[in-house]
C-alpha cells in the first residue's frame, strides 16, 4: 500500500485529533473514506475524509478508541511520519446536479460529521442544516467552521444545569420540507432510530442516505 507523510496532527480533545497527510495524486470525491494504517502494524482501518475534495491535502477526524491498535498509533503521529493509505473509496457522496436545487440534512453521531464537513467545504453554495450528536460540549468537533444558524447539537452528557438532549428529540421537533435530502453517519441505533422518525415524518425512503459506524 502506498505510503504518505503526515502534515498536522491537530489535537481537538483527549482522544480525538484531525490528521492531515500528503494527498494521493488520485480523483477524490467528498463524501468518500480511506483505509489508513502504519507502515510497521500490517493492520488498516477506514475513515471518512474531513478535508474539502479540492484540498492538495486530505484530513480525517479520528477518534482513539480504548484498545484500538490503529487509532492509538495514529493519534501519536508526528509531521514526517510515513503512514499507508488506500483508496478513496465508498458512495457515501452528494448528486453535484442537487446540490444547488435541494436543501440537505445532515444527521451525524460523534465523529460521523466527518464526511458532512467535507461536503460543506466541498460546496460552498449547499444549502444545509447539522444536527450534530454528542456526549459532551468538548466533542462539538470544529463547530464554528458551521454558520451558527445551520448548526444544532444535542448534548446527551450536559456539564451544566441543562437537560440532556440527543438527536432524535431535536428531530421530533423539527418540521421537515417534502423535497429535503437526508444524510445520516454514525452509531448504527442512532441511525434506525432517526429513519424511523424519518419516515413518519413522510421523507421517502429515496430521499435518504446512510452511513453506518459499528
């Protein structure tokens, strides 16, 4: 598998940080995923891209996982690091003719926002509403990249006097237009529980694209 340099390891959190690596010389579309490992561990793991396509560098918003070999070694890497990328892959990605014509809905659960902040710095001119899910304040990954009024999280783990909220209390809230596209990423029972709601609230099964962390 190729190898590429690491630029940037930005750190956002104790265990989530932004990678940014050399980009491979290959058409890359938002939306789609990488399998990045380390030149000495034989073992890859997938990742949405967090960059804009157009960027001549790609960035992924990884979480370290408690026992997780690759996201560990990651989160320690230095600017001259080698690590192995392949790809890009996945379908995961935006109809360019809709972009302009449609209003979009992005559905995410932790670091599944991911492929929706490559979408957005991707298409500046998209129409498009956030509803980011979150345990904590901390978690809300880069939050002022989003217009304010475009960007809502539910917090399910509050520091201060509020009540807790997630994704699907916003959602039962919220009125929906019949022509928005839904794009959800994320925990696979947030996901049953956002289309179900979905549906009831009559957005057709067409109208509605996954992207599932296990």
């Amino acid at each position: 598998m190729p190898t590429f340099k690491v630029l940037q390891n930005r750190k956002l959190s104790d265990n989530t940080f932004v990678l940014r690596t050399e980009r491979p010389k290959l058409e890359i579309i938002a939306g789609q995923c990488f399998s990045i490992g380390t030149t000495d561990l034989g073992i890859n793991r997938e990742y949405s891209m967090y960059s804009a396509a157009s960027d001549d560098f790609v960035d992924f918003l990884i979480r370290r996982v408690e026992g997780g070999s690759v996201s560990s070694r990651l989160y320690g890497m230095k600017p001259g690091d080698l690590v192995e990328i392949g790809g890009p892959y996945g379908q995961f990605c935006l109809d360019k003719n809709r972009v302009t014509e449609n209003k979009f809905l992005f559905i995410a659960s932790g670091t599944g926002i991911a492929p929706f902040h490559s979408f957005i710095a991707s298409y500046p001119e998209i129409d498009y509403e956030i509803i980011h899910g979150v345990r904590y304040e901390s978690e809300k990954y880069d939050h002022d990249h989003y217009s304010s009024d475009r960007y809502k999280s539910a917090i399910s783990r509050p520091f201060d006097a509020r009540s807790p909220e997630r994704v699907t209390d916003l959602l039962k809230k919220r009125i929906f237009n019949s022509d928005e596209i839904v794009y959800l990423c994320g925990n696979r029972s947030m996901i049953i529980d956002c289309v179900q709601i979905l549906r009831e609230r009559g957005i057709h099964g067409d109208s509605i694209f996954m992207e599932t962390f296990f």
